[in-house]
C-alpha cells in the first residue's frame, strides 16, 4: 500500500531494476505501474542526479535520503525525496524505495503559496543547468501549459527562433553572475503554439538557497507591444504625410502664387483659372494624405456585408455618367466597410481619369468606359476596358506619389494597397498573360485589372477577415 497521492513505494534490486511499482506511481508520474516494471529505475532519474540515487541503492552512501528529479509522462521532471531501505534485501538482494514529491506546494514556504496561485506574473526558479525547478500557476493562465509540465526542461527551447540568441546569451550570463540582472523582453511559443510577448526580470539566489540557483519573474506584454507596434505604425505615417505636405505642395502653391501676380499684370482671368486647377490638385492631395495619415494597418472590428453593396455604394460616390459598372458575381465580405469603400472609390476614380480624354469609345464618337466588378474564386476583381496601364508603369502603381497625369497626385492606389494589406489581403495589377482567376459568370475586360486574393478565404472560425460566395 502506497503512503498517499504524493508518494510510492516500489521495490528495486541492486542492480537498479523495478521489481515492484505502488498504485500511487500514475500519481506521481503520470505513467502506468506495469510502465515502470523491469525497467532500471536509474533510467527515470534526470542525468545529473543518476550518481547520488546509484549510491543510495548500492548502499555506498552512508545518507538513503536522496532528493533528484524523475522523468514524468510530460516530457519533463518533478523532484522527489527518495528514501532507500534495505528490509527485503535478505529475501531477494533489494531495497525498498519511497518517493515523496517535494516541488511545487513545498519547495516554497506555505505563506508565499496563496501570492503564487493568484499573482498575474509567472514566477520560474531554474538550477544551475538552466533546467526549470518550478513554475508558479499562472503558467496554466498565460501560457496555457500545465503547472509543473515544464519541469527539468531548459525554457530556452520555448523562445522563438529570431529572440533565442540573444536572450540565451543574457541567460547563461545572469545564471553564471550573481551581479547580473538583465531584463529582457521576448515571444514566447503558448501551448496552443502561438507566440506571447514576455517580460522577464531575473535575480540570482543566494547560495544557500536550495531551491534553485535564478529567478524569473515573467509578465505577458503582448497588449503593450501591440500598442507600441501601432503607436510606430502612425508615427510612420505622421512623418510620411509630413515630408509629402512639404515637397508635393510646393509646386501648386506656386502655380496660384505666380497665376495671381500674372492676373494683376495683365488683368488677364486666364492665369486665375490655372491657379483655381492647382487649388482643387491640393484639395485633392490634402484629402488623400489625410487619409494616409489616418488609417492605421489593421482592422478594429470587422463585419460582414455584400461585395454589391459596397461597390454600388462607392459607385455612387467616384463613378462617371460617360462610365457603365458591370457587377458579376456576389460575395459576402467580412473585413472594414468603410474603408473597403474608399478603395473602390479610388478604383473606379483611376479608371474614369485615365480613360477621359483618351478617345475611348463604343462607336457612337462618345468617350465611354465599362467596368466591371466581381468575386472570384480567390477574392474579387476589379477591370475597365479603357486604355489600361503601360507595361513599363506596372511595377510602379503602388508606388507613393506615383503617377502618369500631370494633375494627378499619385496616392489613390497607394491608399487602395494599404486598405487591402490591412485586411490580410493580397492586390495586383494584372497586364497581358496574368493569370486572373475569372469570376464564376461573365468575363474579364483587358484594360485595367486589379485583382484582389484572400489568402483565407472562407476561414470557417471566423477570426480573419474572408472572402466567399
């Protein structure tokens, strides 16, 4: 009969083999009785703590108390106080092994107990191997793994690849100097094997601590280093609009300048309509930089809605009466409206500007221009049969500030990438020989085609933003 839930009894021969395993050991170990049997207990017993448990067993040393680490079903180690007797040895040469878990609840005074379990930071004492000696509850709360599965484990191997140099070197030298007492911060993979922003801050023990020889106090800062991310993300965009308000302004600032002195010259009202052409390019410029300022890189609170809706909505708003729109196939779209919005207002502006003018026509001798907008089956396209754009120019599109009209501003298509990064999406400018993915009915005009891909189109959980019909 085993002595409780925290300990076992088994009985090993010399030579180190499990002759009898108590019903606790499942308890205590997380693994079957029949699992243990025959087996050399010492193979259970972590390496650095396999020469003081031999000398146990064979008697040599003059303490049969021994506290070391057994290998539970989880991969890692719980310390255990083991006590060798020899009362069967008369019988058949072995000894008698009790096994008393000491981890957790009593490696750390009782009164510290209730600040471990209810404390928000995860509390980590490592040995001087670097090996994890204990891990406080909130383990299970943060991270999402077991209290005590991570046991005899180096958590170094848990740091992500592009952090692990760095905070390994930062490791060895607080575990090594007493004096050191780096903080550090760092992902870390969660059970579910997700990436968490730690905080680390370490102290070394004293030397007569036996519990272990550094610890960890670790906080989740994920929210922080998302907000930072943003904070960066605007300040980004705050210098760019900054930089693009100075230099692009200039030149139309200039223009009614020079329009208004040469119109009380001459009093002549033809240079005041040049300078009224600049005023609406920097009202133009002004609205689309204030956009790019705005808009973060992300999407706060997607929701679902119609493709059609949309794009009859922003239709409304940037098409042209000389224009035609063409819907195909509709989609329900989870992801930001609004901005989606302002993306096909910036569509359907480029195709009606850069079609007027340029003699586009059916037949009737009137400029006219068709544009069509449907789902496909990786996302949706959006195509114009005007003149489309030349080869040499599509690498540029995106481009900030490019453009191939003189009162153009060259941000509209910029702030149509960027809305459809933010969702996750993918876009491209597809000329002769582009592989479209064709709506399911209708067909593709070959001027101007963006196409727009979902990489998780029709995500069943919901948790991106999707494209499906």
């Amino acid at each position: 009969m085993d002595a409780g839930a925290d300990r076992f009894v088994a009985a090993v021969a010399v030579d180190g083999e499990v002759l009898f395993a108590g019903p606790s050991v499942p308890a205590v170990l997380g693994i079957a009785r029949d699992a243990l049997l025959g087996d050399d207990l010492l193979e259970h017993v972590h390496p650095n703590d396999r020469d003081p448990v031999s000398d146990a067993l064979s008697a040599v040393a003059r303490d049969r108390t021994v506290t070391h680490r057994l290998r539970h079903a989880s991969g890692g180690f719980v310390w255990v106080e083991s006590t060798v007797d020899e009362a069967f040895a008369p019988e058949f040469g072995g000894r008698v092994v009790t096994a008393r878990r000491v981890d957790a609840d009593r490696t750390f005074p009782e009164r510290f107990r209730e600040f471990l379990e209810y404390g928000t930071d995860i509390v980590t004492v490592v040995d001087a191997d670097g090996r994890v000696r204990y891990e406080s509850p909130s383990v299970e709360e943060v991270l999402g793994y077991e209290q005590g599965s991570m046991v005899g484990r180096s958590p170094l191997g848990y740091v992500h690849p592009d952090d692990r140099e760095r905070v390994t070197e930062r490791f060895y030298r607080a575990l090594n100097d007493p004096d050191a007492a780096p903080t550090l911060e760092y992902r870390y993979r969660t059970a579910d094997g997700d990436w968490a922003w730690l905080e680390s801050q370490t102290r070394s023990l004293p030397a007569d601590v036996a519990v272990g020889r550094l610890l960890i106090n670790s906080r989740d800062v994920s929210d922080r280093k998302e907000r930072e991310r943003r904070l960066t993300d605007r300040n980004e965009r705050l210098d760019r609009f900054a930089s693009i308000v100075s230099h692009d302004l200039r030149n139309p600032l200039s223009v009614i300048r020079a329009s208004m002195e040469m119109a009380r010259l001459k009093d002549d009202t033809e240079p005041l309509e040049r300078g009224e052409r600049a005023a609406d390019r920097i009202d133009q410029l002004v609205s689309e930089l204030l956009t790019l300022a705005r808009q973060g890189s992300g999407i706060d609170e997607p929701t679902e809605f119609d493709l059609a809706g949309v794009v009859r909505e922003a239709w409304g708003t940037a098409g042209s009466e000389d224009a035609t729109l063409v819907l195909g196939e509709d989609a329900r779209v989870r992801g930001d409206r609004g901005r989606l919005r302002q993306a096909f207002e910036n569509l359907f502006r480029n195709a009606v500007e850069h079609a007027a003018g340029d003699g586009h026509d059916r037949g009737d001798g009137v400029d006219s221009l068709t544009v069509v907008v449907s789902a496909t089956d990786e996302g949706f396209v959006v195509a114009d049969d005007g003149p489309g754009v030349a080869p040499e120019h599509r690498e540029d599109v995106f481009a900030p500030g490019f453009t191939t009209r003189e009162d153009g501003t060259g941000y509209g298509l910029d702030i149509v990438r960027e809305i459809v990064e933010s969702h996750g999406w993918e876009i491209d400018l597809c000329g002769d020989g582009c592989d479209v993915a064709s709506p399911p009915t209708g067909s593709v005009p070959d001027g101007a085609r963006f196409v727009v891909r979902a990489p998780d189109s029709g995500a069943a959980d919901g948790t991106e933003p999707w494209i499906g019909g």
